[in-house]
C-alpha cells in the first residue's frame, strides 16, 4: 500500500492510501454467455502537430497494442466508435486506416470486432440532404463490408439536422439495410452522450421514438444483428429488448447499469457494447468468465464494484467520458502520455481525475499501483499540486 496526497473537490489536499490490487485473470477459452465488445479509444501520437481543427494524430502501434490486449481478455472490439472520439478529433480519412488496420489485426489474432458506419464525412450538415446521407453512410457500409468487417450503423448527425418526419428516419435506415451485405448492429445513441441526436427517429417522446426503431427492426430484421442503446434507461432497455423480434439481440450500452442488464432477467438479457470496458476490461472479462460458470453472485460481485467508477468517468457532461477512459489507460501504462485527440485530456478537473484514481483503486482496477501512484504524482506535479506526504 503506498501513500500519495490528492485533490477532493474543493482543491482540498488528503492524503491516500492505495489498496491491493485485484487479481483478474484472463480466459482459457473464448466468453461464451454473452457477446461482449468493448468499444475501445485510440492512442494520439502527441510528436505530431495536432490542432484541434485538423486531421487527427494517431500512434497506430499504440493504438493496436491496446486492442490486442483487449482480444487478449476474450473481449471484442468495438472499432471507431464515439469511444474512439469520432465527431470529437477522429475524421473519416484516420477512420478508415483505423478501420482497415484493426480489421486486420484481428483476423490475425481471431479477434472479435465490428465497426463503426456513420455519415461523418459530410461537412456543412445545416444544407445537407437525406439523400447526401444515404449515400455516406453506403459509403462507410461499403468500406467496412469490403474488408470483411460487421458494421455497427451509427447514430447521424447529419441525419438528425436535415430529416423533418419520423418516415424520414425509417427510410433512411431500411433503404441503408437493404443494401447491406451482412446484419448489423443498430445504434441508438441518446443525446446525454450527444446533444445533436435530441429527438432521434423524429419523436423527442422516447416511447414514439422507440416505436419508429422497432419498426425499422421488424421490416428488415434478416438484416439487423442487434441493436445498443445508448440511453442511460435502465428500463427503457429492458422493456425494448422484450419486444426485440426473435433472434435480434439488445446490446447494452448503459454504462450506469450494465450488472443488472447483461445479467438479465426472467425474460431475458442484454449482451454488451461498452465504452467503459474499455477502462474496466479485466474486471468486464473475469465477470463474464464467472456467468459462463453459472456463478451469478461473483460476476455480480465484480462488476458491482465498478459501478462508482463508471458512474464517475460517465457523468454529466456524459460525452467527456473519454478524458476518464484515456486517463485510466495511462495510469495503466497503455500508453506513455496523457495526451488525447484535439486536447481533450483537458475536458475533465484534476479533482476529477484525482477521484477517479481512488475508485479504479477501490475496484482493484490499478493493475500496477507503484507505478500508477507514480503516474498519479507527474500529473499532479504539473496541475500544481504538492506529492510530499
């Protein structure tokens, strides 16, 4: 256990104790209860000029070691997702040499993946038109359908600001899926994690708007695998994931009550689709090996423990989670800098990032904790704040 002084959020200094790390191990065999990606971020290189209003820097070893860990836990990989920082430093031309780069990893380590198809490439989307959208997200479709990949089928910007009518929607998506040579992963992104998707398939009603999603399902369901909603509603996950029609799989996106919802119930349960297994992985990973046991109480256990810390890295506003997800990753040694995409390692506080540190400690989440106390210590150093004990 070793002793450092941080930050609470009154700019008060405390000292701190670590615990002792948990003991996550990896799998001997592939998960099987539940289909599991982790939506993963990418590494920036921080020796390459990169401002904010230009076209992202990547460190591309760096960013595939991350994902061959995550394959190294039995964990899938969600590719160029909003984790990923797209629509928020990530463009389409670094999207897909992402794409095609991480494709090729995991056919060659076998690794579960799936990839991201949005209609980020449209500039200007205040005069876009519903066909222009068609066309971008074929485009992506066909990008990632080209290298073997499974699409995920974003949430749209683009779609949001031009369409006027909840048809718009519905025939944006069925004549997209129409066209799609595989099943996909739908993507309800709710606008806590994006404001600009307020009132997604036309209805600020959620029980309307759910209605136009299910219809879309029901239409073209040969062609939908499942679909992740990214809405924080509990609830609202359960009741849609009743209805889902047989054989398409509700993907948890709910990083406030993933436990309970990739647990289930009577009726069923959710598979997983996370930004934060990204941060929890070896947690997310033994929790899943203990419900391919039938040890419901253990998996529970682990995965209860990281509530506070997904809690925290999420909280409002929801769409900085990446600066927690990144900052975890670093203190890790995942990467050797805490440096992200457009700047945004400095969306979040350092008292922020201060109580961040204390719950990954509290959910055995420091893997290394000497060095993630020294990690802790440089980047306190910098904020101004004082390490004597």
């Amino acid at each position: 256990m070793i002793k450092l002084m941080l930050p609470d959020e009154n700019g008060q200094v405390y000292n701190y104790q670590t615990s002792e790390p948990k003991f996550y191990p990896k799998p001997t065999s592939p998960l099987k209860s539940r289909v599991v990606y982790s939506a993963a971020h990418v590494v920036c290189d921080p020796f390459i000029d990169n401002s904010p209003m230009e076209e992202a820097a990547i460190d591309w070893e760096g960013t595939l070691n991350y994902r061959r860990y995550l394959w190294s836990l039995g964990l899938g990989v969600a590719e160029a997702m909003d984790t990923a920082q797209r629509g928020m430093g990530l463009g389409w031309n670094n999207t897909r040499e992402l794409i095609t780069r991480s494709l090729q990893e995991a056919k060659s380590v076998r690794g579960g993946i799936a990839c991201g198809a949005g209609t980020d490439q449209l500039q200007n989307i205040s005069r876009i038109t519903l066909s222009q959208v068609k066309e971008a997200y074929l485009e992506q479709c066909e990008f990632i359908e080209k290298y073997e990949g499974q699409v995920i089928l974003m949430a749209s910007r683009a779609l949001a600001a031009c369409a006027t009518s909840p048809d718009d929607y519905y025939d944006v998506y069925s004549d997209i899926l129409k066209q799609v040579k595989k099943p996909v992963i739908l993507h309800w992104l709710g606008e806590a994690f994006d404001p600009s998707l307020s009132g997604y398939w036309g209805y600020k009603n959620l029980n309307s708007a759910m209605e136009v999603c299910l219809n879309v399902i029901r239409d073209n369901k040969e062609k939908v695998d499942g679909i992740k909603i990214s809405l924080l509603d509990a609830q609202r996950e359960i009741e849609m994931r009743r209805i889902l029609p047989k054989g398409v799989k509700m993907y948890t996106g709910d990083d406030f009550n993933y436990p309970e919802l990739i647990q289930g119930d009577e009726t069923g349960y959710s598979h997983a689709l996370l930004g934060i297994f990204d941060a929890i992985a070896p947690a997310a990973s033994t929790a899943i090996q203990a419900l391919d046991r039938g040890n419901k109480q253990e998996y529970r256990a682990i995965l209860d423990s990281t509530l506070p810390l997904s809690r925290h890295i999420f909280q409002a506003p929801t769409y900085y989670y990446k600066t927690g997800i990144v900052f975890l990753a670093y203190l890790n040694g995942h990467q050797k800098h805490f440096r992200m995409l457009g700047g945004l390692e400095s969306a979040r506080s350092v008292p922020h990032l201060a109580k961040l540190f204390v719950l990954a400690d509290q959910a055995g989440l420091l893997m290394d904790p000497e060095f993630a106390v020294y990690r802790m210590n440089s980047f306190l150093n910098l904020a101004g704040v004082s390490n004597s004990v």
